[in-house]
C-alpha cells in the first residue's frame, strides 16, 4: 500500500482554471448522496460547519492505477489526502467541523477504501454525477470515467464559505482547512 500513500516528487502542479470561482457563496443542492455507512445525505439539510473534499478516485493496492495518472496535474494523491484527514479528524473534531469524502466511485468502492485506511468519517459517492452537474464542478474523463477534480468547501450548514482550488500537495490539504477555520 506504500506505493498508494507515497507521493512522487516529481507530480505535476495542477494550476487553477477558474473552474470553481463560481462556487463560493453558492448553497448545495437538494441532493440525496448515498454514503460509505449506508445513509443518505441530503447535502441542502446540512446544519454546522462541514468540510467536503472532493477527489478522483482512490487506487487500491491490487488494481493498477490509470496509465499515465501520475502525470495528470491533481490526479494523485487521494489515499494521502484521505489519511491526513483521518490523522486531523480530532483537531477537526475539536474546531465542529465534520467532514465528508466525495467523489464519483460507487459506495461499494469506497467502502473497502473507508475499511482499508480506517477512516473516521463517512464518504459520498455521487456516481450518478447529480452534484456534479448541478454545481458545474470541474472534472477528468480518465479510462471512460468521469471524475472529478480535486476540490475542497468549507460549508457553514449548507452554504459554501470557502473553496480550495485547485488542492496540491493534497496531503497538505488538511492543513489549508484547519488554519482557514481557527481564523474565520
């Protein structure tokens, strides 16, 4: 599993595309996501102060990654991104932030990925790309798949307050989030 939670030096920097300056300010959807605890979530109902961070897909050890992934700008790093906010999930705990995973892989995928890296916190999947579309967020067609690009909100109940765009290093992600709400 290293080879998922090392990332190589030498990735490509994702640059920002203006793709998400529509975001901040915007009120999620009435979107009913089905998640890796076998809830629904209806993203418009949510009540406090939530982080979503959206990433393309999380590899797994005994399937290969996409030909070329690492040379996709923003395309690895989703295991370390996940882990660093299960590492941080007491100091965001802590801070009443609770925190949501998203990307476009079924809730069958992701779940051998909550039970494998032990995340304390639920993951939605949106494989049906209902968010997706309704918030025009930016995405990758990799293999025939459509993902999307790594994204991060800060939401106060269901209003986007803060959008990381593009996220890199992902690993560091965490940090950005934790710094942004002890200041705000």
């Amino acid at each position: 599993m290293a080879q998922l939670i090392d990332l190589p030096t030498n990735l490509p920097i994702p640059v920002d595309d203006g793709k998400c300056n529509h975001l901040k300010g915007m009120y999620l959807p009435n979107i009913t996501l089905n998640s890796t605890n076998d809830n629904k979530i209806n993203l418009a109902e949510l009540k406090g102060l939530y982080v979503l961070y959206f990433y393309p897909m999380t590899g797994r050890p005994d399937v290969e990654l996409p030909e070329g992934w690492n040379e996709i700008p923003g395309a690895r790093g989703c295991t370390p991104q996940s882990c660093s906010f299960r590492d941080n999930s007491e100091v965001l705990t802590n801070l009443n932030a609770k925190v949501y995973g998203i990307s476009t892989q079924s809730t069958a995928y992701q779940k051998e990925m909550v039970e494998r890296l032990h995340l304390p916190f639920e993951v939605l999947s949106d494989e049906n790309l209902e968010l997706t579309k309704e918030l025009n967020l930016p995405t990758l067609i990799v293999n025939d798949m459509t993902l999307i690009k790594r994204i991060t909100f800060i939401c106060k109940d269901n209003k986007i307050v803060k959008v990381f765009y593009p996220v890199f290093p992902p690993d560091k992600n965490v940090d950005e989030v934790i710094n942004w709400i002890e200041n705000n």
